[in-house]
C-alpha cells in the first residue's frame, strides 16, 4: 500500500493521520455492509489508482460497520452510504453521497475521481504559486543594485556631508558671535571701570557714603557681568567640542 492509501480502522488511527498530513487534502469514503460487495471492490480500486496519481493527496477507506468509534463520531455517514469527503487544514472542502435513487454505481465512481482529481489540481495550483512567489523574492534579493539604486545612496551620501558642513558652520559662526560679544562685554566693563574712577573722584568730598554705595553697586553689576560671560564661555567650550567631533 502506498504512502498515500490507508484502510483506517479505528478512529485513533484516523486522527493520526489527519493530525499527520494537516496541511494536504485528506479524502475519505465512507462504506458499510450493507452495499454491495462489487460496489465497495469498485471504490477501492478507484482509490488505488487515483491515489498512483494524486501523490499530494490522501485516501482513506473506512467500513463504518467495522470501525472503532466509542463516540460513533461518524455513525450518520452510514446514511446514503458510500459517502465521500475531503478535508484540508481540519474543514471539510468537499462532499458527495450516493443517492441510489438517483446515481448508479459507474457515475458516484465517476463523480468521485473528478472530484479528487480537481483537489489535487487545485492544491498542486497553491503549491506551485508558492513555489514561484519564493523564487521571484530570491532573484530579487539575488540581483545586483540598479544603477538608479546606487544614485540614490551617492545623493543621500552627499546629503549627510552637506549637513555635517553645515553644522560645522554653525558651530563656526556661534565661535564668531561669541568672540564679538566677548569683546563687546570687555569694552563695556572697561568703560564702565573708567566712569567709575571719575565719579569717584568728583564725589570724594561731596559724600563719600554715596560713593562707597556706588562702588558696591558696580562691584555687582561687574559680578554678574562677569557671571554672564563665564556661562557663555562654557557655552562656547561646548560648541568647540561639537565642532571637533563633527570634523572627526
């Protein structure tokens, strides 16, 4: 017997094999002692060479009459029996029971062959358009870069270094401003420092309270000038740093 071609007796056996092949179609008919004898040889050996064929399928012959079924699971298939069904992924996909009313023998075994032989098509159809989907994302991923790819990574490239110059003449520029304004500062203590010693000078007769004030005054004012210019120093320390490493 083939790898696909099983007689199951019992229900365990049955749910192994299903459990076993999940992912091919699994298509089982269902028999009982009360056809006739001819008539199940016949689907059995539809079964046997369909199944030389329709490799990606499995085909279960089951007697309901001498399978082991404690919950009787399958005891209404004995109705209109033989009764086909085929499932995939555990959900019935096709079904045909024999109506000897209205089929005879040679048609239910005609009906059957067609009906398998399109779930192998069909399934061997899903297989390949798998195939063939993994082997476009292969060539894909196996071709060289396109020439506009490349352009691509050159602009984007060229980019990046445009905006590390332009930082970089940010930080120049900021290094710039902060000099002038340094110097700006220094010239405005100095200046200061001189009106200082001159109005010291008028007023030392005048009230020399006032002039100590005045002199306190300054001396806090200079402070925290002087506070203003340290912060932008260290500012300036950090901007310098930016700039070397962005250079690197």
């Amino acid at each position: 017997m083939s790898k696909n071609l099983y007689r199951v007796g019992k229900k365990s056996d049955l749910d192994e094999i299903i459990k076993n092949n999940f992912f091919k179609p699994i298509c089982i008919i269902f028999t009982s002692n009360e056809i006739e004898k001819d008539f199940e040889d016949k689907i059995a050996n539809l079964f046997k060479e369909i199944s030389k064929n329709n490799t990606y399928c499995m085909h279960l012959l089951i007697n309901l009459d001498n399978f082991i079924d404690n919950i009787n699971f399958f005891n209404q298939m004995k109705l209109n029996a033989p009764n086909f069904i085929a499932y995939f992924k555990g959900k019935q996909i096709s079904g045909h029971s024999f109506n000897s009313e209205k089929d005879n023998k040679d048609d239910y075994i005609s009906t059957i062959q067609s009906l398998i032989d399109k779930i192998n098509s069909s399934y061997i159809q899903r297989l390949m358009n798998i195939f063939n989907q993994n082997e476009q994302i292969k060539q894909k991923m196996d071709q060289p870069v396109e020439a506009d790819e490349v352009n691509e990574t050159a602009e984007t490239a060229e980019a990046d270094e445009a905006d590390k110059a332009a930082e970089a003449d940010e930080v120049d520029e900021a290094d710039e401003a902060y000099e002038a304004d340094e110097a700006d500062e220094a010239d405005e203590v100095n200046e200061a420092d001189e009106v200082n010693e001159v109005n010291e000078a008028d007023e030392v007769d005048e009230n020399k309270e006032e002039q100590v004030n005045n002199i306190k005054k300054r001396s806090i004012e200079i402070d925290v000038q002087q506070i203003e210019i340290d912060k932008k120093k260290e500012k300036l320390k950090e901007l310098i740093k930016l700039k070397k490493n962005l250079k690197k």
